[in-house]
C-alpha cells in the first residue's frame, strides 16, 4: 500500500515544515528547506537570541557547501581566521613537532548570525517550549504542542534541539547521552591581551599539549561583532581534564549555587573552580599556555557526553545534528554533521518530491552510520588523549 500524501504534495503546494530549535542545526535545515521551496517555522525554547560567545569551530567543507545552497555570497563576508602550523608543546615547553597545516578556524557567533539573518525573524519563534508532538497518519500531517497553548501543524517536524532533545526523548527515551569521563574547560583572551610567551609561541598557529590525564588545544577565533581584523580576534583554548562524576556535578554548580546539568556558561562559573584551574595550569601545562589560562578572566566548563541514535526518523518527525548524535570535539565535526544532516535531508526529498516518507526512509540510514563513525572516532581520540589508550588494531 502505498503511502499516504498530504493534497499540498500531490498538487505541489508548498509543504510545511516545523523546526523545533533555532541554533545551528535548526537554522541548517530551516534554511536549507526553504530554498527547495518548503514553508518553515522555527520554535526556540529561548525568548532571547541564543549565545555561544566561547565556540570555536574549525570550518569544515559542510558548512560551506550549505552557504553556497542558500546562494550566500561568500566574498562579501569573512568567515574566519585562518591558522599556518600545527604545533606541539611539550610540558616543559619545547616543541615536540611543527609542521604547516593551514586551515580556517571560525566561532559559533558567525555561523548562527550568518544563518539567523538569512532566515530573517519574521518566521523564527522565540520562547516555544515543545510539549507533545503528534501525527495523524490518514492525513498525513505532524502536529506541535507548545506550553503556552499554541499549537502548529506541518508535513514534517525537525528535531534539531540539541543534546537533550524534547523530541528524541518522546520517540526514542532509551536513547540517553553518556558522560564520557572528561569535561572541557573553556576561555577566550583578546589578541592584544595574550601575555608575551603566549603571543610568541601560540599566535597565528593551531597549538596541542598533552599530559596526563590533560589535553589542551587553542587557536585564534573571530572576536566580537565578529570581528576578523587582526588585534580585533580572541584566542580560544580548550582544556580537557578529567573528572569523575562527582567532581563533575560540582563543577557544574554555577556560582549562584544552581545545577546546570552539562554546561555551565561564561562568566558563571564558581570562584573555586578559576582558581582550581590556574593551579592545576601552574603544575600541568607549558609555559605558554600556561599564561593564556592564567589571563583568561571568566572560564567556562562543558562536559564531554557521547549519543549515537539507532534511530532519527518516526513518521514524519525527524532529528538531526545533537539531538540525533553528539560527537566529540577531538572530532570537529559537531556543527559539520548538522550541516551534512541537513543537506542530506533536502537531496532525499528532492530525490522523491511527492513522498515525504519514503524521503526520510531513504535519508536515515546514512545519517544514523554518519553518527555511529563519529561516536567511534571520538571515542578513540579521547580514550589516546586522556586515558592514553592505543585505538583499537584494525584488520584487513
């Protein structure tokens, strides 16, 4: 039996797509969806404009390819600072090995807003708390239930709320993130404040250190309003340290004494815990970055978690980006697979215009064995970095 379509598919109507959550992976599809000539509404569960000042990100081929989709003129803007080598420190400091490496690094700030103003305010929604979703198969339609009583209706509804997906936890509530053992502490320093040992060895340059139990990377991101000029950046560093359990719910304690579960923001971050760091960056890290800890002045924390889902699509409800699968940072390749979901997504259903369903059928797989490798990669890197643990022998 063939399956049921909405009249708008057979007459070729513009299709209706519901987006529940308006950061990157949202504004991904939104976008993407619209310029195959869907209908789209985006649902945040925040009433202000989401802000993720601290998110560095290498730009990856993905992200690209989506800016081209939309027709965004890529030589009118910059969407990054590029850096030449990768360099090595050993913990005493001297160079364990340099070699050229140049490559894009950009930061979440540019991407949401390059997005978040191409798909404009009029049909993005702010302070939408899903509630239930429900589909009604002989009409073939999705409906969204928010709190405030509103309800909205569409051909397809899109997950893309994050790690700890409203939507993933209605259809697949086995399908919960795991603590992986290690948090990332987070900072940012404006180029012209990197102290003199940290302008010398880590300016311009993609920069690692290990030791146990620690690895620390950092390189330049664009600084405020997004700014690329050069004295206008901010070095971004990340540190991965890890933590059992307990100390982690501790660190996830902000300084108003609230649990914020896996993440605690720029500037909320308990007195005890900067003071934690910068001791344990005197005893554990090279001189140079070493300094650009010490100089940061509000570091913030994220726990590293793992999801890899079995499943992304139930009818005509779909998740993608992390709310389907949450890779790694040793990956790179958080915002990229949100991107390649996306692009996926709108081939399948230009691929099979007046069949919603078969379209998801034939764009999961894919993206469920896309998760599964990234979960594998991570999972590898970091078990090497913290852990020092040899990835697993492949044979044949």
């Amino acid at each position: 039996m063939a399956p049921l379509t909405r009249l708008s598919e057979q007459n070729n109507r513009p299709r209706r797509a519901l987006v529940i959550g308006g950061s990157l992976g949202g504004l991904f599809a939104a976008n993407l969806l619209r310029s195959i000539g869907w209908d789209v509404d985006i649902f945040e569960r925040s009433a202000h404009d989401l802000d993720s000042r601290g998110g560095g990100i290498v730009l990856q081929p993905d992200v690209v390819r989506v800016f081209h989709r939309m027709d965004i003129d890529l030589k009118a803007i910059d969407l990054g600072v590029r850096s030449v080598y990768r360099t090595v420190f050993a913990p005493d400091g001297s160079v364990r090995s340099k070699h050229f490496a140049p490559q894009t690094q950009t930061s979440w700030s540019l991407i949401y807003t390059t997005l978040k103003e191409a798909f404009g305010d009029r049909r993005y929604h702010s302070g939408k708390t899903l509630r239930r979703i429900e589909q009604d198969v002989e009409s073939a339609t999705v409906t969204a239930l928010f709190t405030d009583g509103s309800i909205e209706e569409g051909d397809l509804l899109v997950g893309a709320d994050g790690g700890n997906s409203a939507v993933r936890q209605q259809f697949w509530p086995e399908q919960i993130p795991t603590y992986a053992g290690y948090l990332a502490w987070r900072g940012l320093v404006p180029e012209g404040a990197m102290p003199p040992i940290a302008r010398e060895m880590l300016h311009g340059d993609f920069g690692f250190a290990s030791n146990k139990g620690s690895h620390i990377l950092g390189y330049l991101v664009p600084g405020e309003h997004n700014d690329v000029r050069e004295g206008h950046r901010l070095y971004n560093w990340v540190w991965y340290r890890v933590a059992n359990a307990e100390l982690l719910s501790a660190i996830m304690t902000d300084r108003d004494g609230h649990h914020r579960g896996y993440s605690v923001p720029e500037g909320m971050l308990d007195e005890k815990w900067i003071d934690h760091i910068r001791n344990d960056a005197k005893a554990m890290l090279p001189p140079a970055f070493r300094e650009i800890v010490e100089a940061t002045k509000q570091p913030f924390a994220q726990a590293i978690r793992d999801l890899a889902s079995e499943r992304m699509v139930a009818g005509r409800v779909i998740v993608l980006g992390d709310a389907a699968a949450i890779p790694r940072p040793h990956t790179a390749a958080s915002t990229s697979k949100a991107a390649s979901n996306a692009l996926d997504l709108v081939d399948a259903l230009q691929s099979f215009p007046g069949d919603v369903e078969t379209a998801l059928a034939n764009w999961e797989p894919n993206q469920v064995a896309l998760g599964k490798a990234l979960y594998r990669q991570g999972t590898e890197a970091g078990s090497y970095l913290l852990f020092h643990r040899p990835p697993p022998v492949q044979v044949g």
